[in-house]
C-alpha cells in the first residue's frame, strides 16, 4: 500500500491485507501484536509509531492470547506470558497504551480486534509466513472495515525479495551474497518509541468492560506439557545475546558437541519474536568491527570467509541468516511446506522405493513420546524434548533420522516427528523446525548412498554418534527420571 508520507519501513516489507481504507478520522492507530512480540528491532512497531506520528493519534498494541490453537499448553503460555509480563513493564512509560489480553476460555476473546477496529485509522499487523497464523490473519482482514497493513520483520531478508523458492543452501547462500546488502543498509530501530511524542488515549477503554486486561492467569485448565524451568521475554533474550557474544562464541566450533554448553539458544525466542535477528546480527557486528557499507564476497557460494569476520562469527552467521532465513522462503512461497509432498521428488522417490523394507524396531508414538526405546542417546534427546523444550542440535538430525527407521512408513515417521516436536518444543510450529525435520527426510540435502529403509536419504547412527562425541554427561543429565 502506497502511503502519503515517508517510511523508514522498506515498502517491500509492508502491504495491504485487504482493500479497506484507512480513516484518518479515526480514534487512534491500532498495532496487532501476534508474532513479533517484543518492542525493539521491530519493523511492525516501527511502522505503527510512524503512522501515529502522520495522523496525530495516539497507538494501541494489542497483544492477544488465544486460549486455544494446535498444541496450545501450558509450555507455551507460560511462554508467551512471560513475553507479556516483560512488554508491560517497558511499555508503562511509553507514549503509548499496551493492551495484553489473555483469553480465559476458547471463543471469549472474539470480537475484540473488530471492536477496536471500528474505532481505528487502520490496523497495523505482523506478518508470519507459518503455522495457523497467515490463514487467522487473512480472514480476520475480510471481517475489518478498515486497513489492514502487514508488516515483514522476520529475517534480515525481506521475504519478498527472493524471487524463487531455494531448494539448497548453497544456492540460497549464493543468492544472499549477492542481495542481502541493501537490506543490511536499512536495518529496524532499536526502539521506535525513543523520544517520540504522541497523543494519549483515555485511561480506560469501553473494551476493558468485556474483555479484561492482563498478563496472568491460572495455567492449571489447559493441557501439558508444563512450563520449562527457562524463561521467555525479550529481557531474557537481551540477557541470552550477550552471554552468546562474550562467553560462548569464542568456543561456537564445539556446538555440535553435546557436552558443551556454546549453543546460542536464541531459537525460542526467536520463534516467540522475543527476540529479533536484526539485533543479534548488529550486536555481533559491532562486536566484530564490521562495516556493512565495506562488505565484499571474496568466494560467492562459500561460506568460508564470506563476511571477513573471525571463524566463529561466519559459522554462526550461516546458522543465523541462510539456514534460518531458507526455512522461512520455504514456508513464505510454498503453502504444502509441511506436507510429504513438499519433499524433493528424488527424496520421495526413494523413500517409497524402501517403505516396505523390514525395520529393526517398530514403535508408537506413545512409546516414542516416553522415550521408551532400546536407544539410550535417542531416549536422552527425547527426554530433554519433554522436560527443557528443546534438543541439542546435532542430536536433533539423529532424533528425527532414528523416527525414521523404527516408522512403519516415511509418511507417518513425518506425522510422528512433527507431533512431538510442536508439542514439546518452544521452537516448534516454525519455519526453521520445520526444516529440520523434513532436512531428515531429503529436505535441502542430496542423494547419498543407497541403503535399506532409507534409500538415498542421508544415514546416521547412534553408534556414530557415541564414536564421535563424548556423551557421558549428556546421557546422565538426561537419564531415566524416578518412576519413568
């Protein structure tokens, strides 16, 4: 949607959801917070802020809860609500009114973003190529009689600016090399509330009535899994980017080792848009000494020494931009992104080739959800899935390899594979989750040697792994708990 004013939001990055206009007559502006929830390095706020400051009205940002959607738990509340807590406190001494609104029962909440759209200029909202999201927020702009602008701050890439869906990393790696630069040039505000000055709404809205302002309530109703022991918010986040910088990425080369603690972490976060890649790439440059501006590739398609940075930083970069950003032009071109069909046709074919190949073992998913296999790595991955939310990384590619092999078919190892990742994982119902579990079915890789069960599909093993890394440790801190 063209506009009358000048943005700093890179208009690639916004759009009209439906062909309502904005009313300049309107009460206030309306931010609908439902995927980058936090109030820094946020094109969406950002946006909000400056259609505010054109119209002269004050800003609403409402950050809603359902109560119900796919695998909604206690984990994920918790979650979610810890976000809310920390966005109240900052937003209490901004120009504006926050608006948290958690829903005590399935369907109370409706009605609401309509009520206050009525009211509205427009309403200013994220975009989120995944999960049950883009279908809420397309029919919800049918229902408004007002605008509806989405806003794209998911990665460093605008998700419109590739021009196709990448197949493999090097290609897309490629692909940024060339691209990404222009975009690094026109980074979001640290905060877009800084010395802003904007009208003030009433203290009271007339929807405090129906639907009660808050950022608790009792988890004990809703489903488990239960709360994990880390804590959401994008204070947390804050707290997490610099241990990363200053205590862990001088050791990253060791990530894949499961004894030691050099992960970043961010994945949650990130997902929970606690947390955006657009500060950590900043904090990692200022920490680096790079100049975007002075940025050339020496070996397009390589990613060693493609920045210029130290090797720790590149490795990590890789991780953060091309294989994070890869899932999300997946998701954002491809509606069937997690169907079986989705897989590279090779990949399909040689799974089907091999379905009827005998399996060691054969188990539920109930069985697999309570880590009930002869496999005592695979059982501690699972274990650590139910109990921190997470899984170590390289053990998660083995996690999914070994689903696989004890599946009655490729399909339903999918089927299993993405039931306990959603459920379990903070990091679920994502495009990077997403693409590493099809990863584990051919997804981004190529033919490797022809085996039983999983054909050309890449093979790993336990063994392997035990040879490889030392996991004393990790299997004692994720061992059999009493009663289990």
């Amino acid at each position: 949607m063209s506009s009358t004013f000048h943005s700093q939001v890179p208009e690639i990055r916004r759009w009209a959801a439906n062909q309502a206009p904005v009313r300049p007559e309107g009460e206030f502006v309306v931010y609908w917070m439902t995927a980058n929830r936090r109030p820094t390095f946020n094109f969406s706020l950002q946006r909000a802020v400056e259609w505010s400051q054109h119209l002269k009205k004050p800003l609403l940002i409402l950050e809603a809860l359902r109560r119900a959607y796919p695998w909604a738990c206690q984990r994920f509340h918790r979650w979610a609500m810890d976000g809310m807590e920390d966005q109240q406190k900052f937003f209490a001494s901004e120009a504006v009114t926050y608006y948290p609104y958690l829903e005590p029962a399935h369907g109370d909440g409706k009605g609401l973003l309509e009520s206050l759209a009525e009211r509205a200029c427009l309403v200013v909202g994220d975009h989120f190529p995944c999960f049950f999201l883009p279908q809420m927020v397309a029919r919800t702009a049918e229902r408004l009689g007002v605008c509806l602008e989405l806003v794209d701050s998911n990665g460093l890439l605008p998700l419109k600016a590739a021009p196709k869906t990448f197949a493999r990393a090097v290609d897309f790696r490629r692909y940024l090399q060339k691209a990404l630069k222009p975009h690094l040039l026109q980074m979001p505000q640290f905060n877009p509330l800084k010395s802003v000055e904007l009208p003030r709404l009433p203290q009271e809205l007339p929807e405090y009535q129906r639907w009660k302002p808050g950022v608790q309530f009792e988890l004990g109703d809703l489903p488990g899994p239960g709360p994990v022991q880390e804590r959401g918010g994008f204070m947390r986040a804050d707290q997490l980017v610099t241990r990363f910088l200053s205590e862990r990425l001088a050791r990253y080369e060791l990530r894949s080792e499961p004894s030691q603690a050099v992960a970043s972490g961010f994945s949650p976060y990130l997902h929970w848009g606690h947390l955006s890649s657009h500060q950590i790439f900043q904090e990692l440059i200022d920490q680096e000494d790079f100049q975007v501006e002075n940025w050339r590739v020496q070996t397009p398609g390589s990613k060693e020494g493609a920045w210029g940075m130290s090797p720790n930083a590149e490795s990590f970069l890789d991780e953060l931009i091309t294989w994070r950003e890869l899932g999300y032009n997946m998701c954002h071109r491809e509606p069937d992104y997690d169907r079986y069909e989705s897989l590279p046709e090779w990949a399909r074919q040689s799974l089907e080739e091999h379905a009827g190949d005998e399996r060691p073992q054969l188990y539920t998913l109930q069985q697999l959800e309570q880590a009930r296999t002869y496999d005592e790595i695979w059982n501690a991955a699972q274990r650590q899935l139910r109990r921190d939310g997470t899984i170590h990384n390289y053990l998660r590619m083995l996690w999914g390899k070994k689903i696989l092999e004890w599946s009655r078919s490729p399909r339903q190892a999918l089927e299993h594979m993405i039931e306990l990742n959603n459920k379990y994982s903070l990091d679920g119902r994502n495009p990077n989750s997403y693409s590493g579990i099809f990863w584990c079915l051919g997804r981004y890789d190529r033919a490797w040697f022809e085996r039983d069960i999983f054909g050309k599909i890449r093979y790993m093993s336990s063994d392997s792994t035990r040879r490889k890394f030392k996991l004393d440790g990790y299997l004692t801190r994720y061992g059999p708990e009493p009663g289990e």
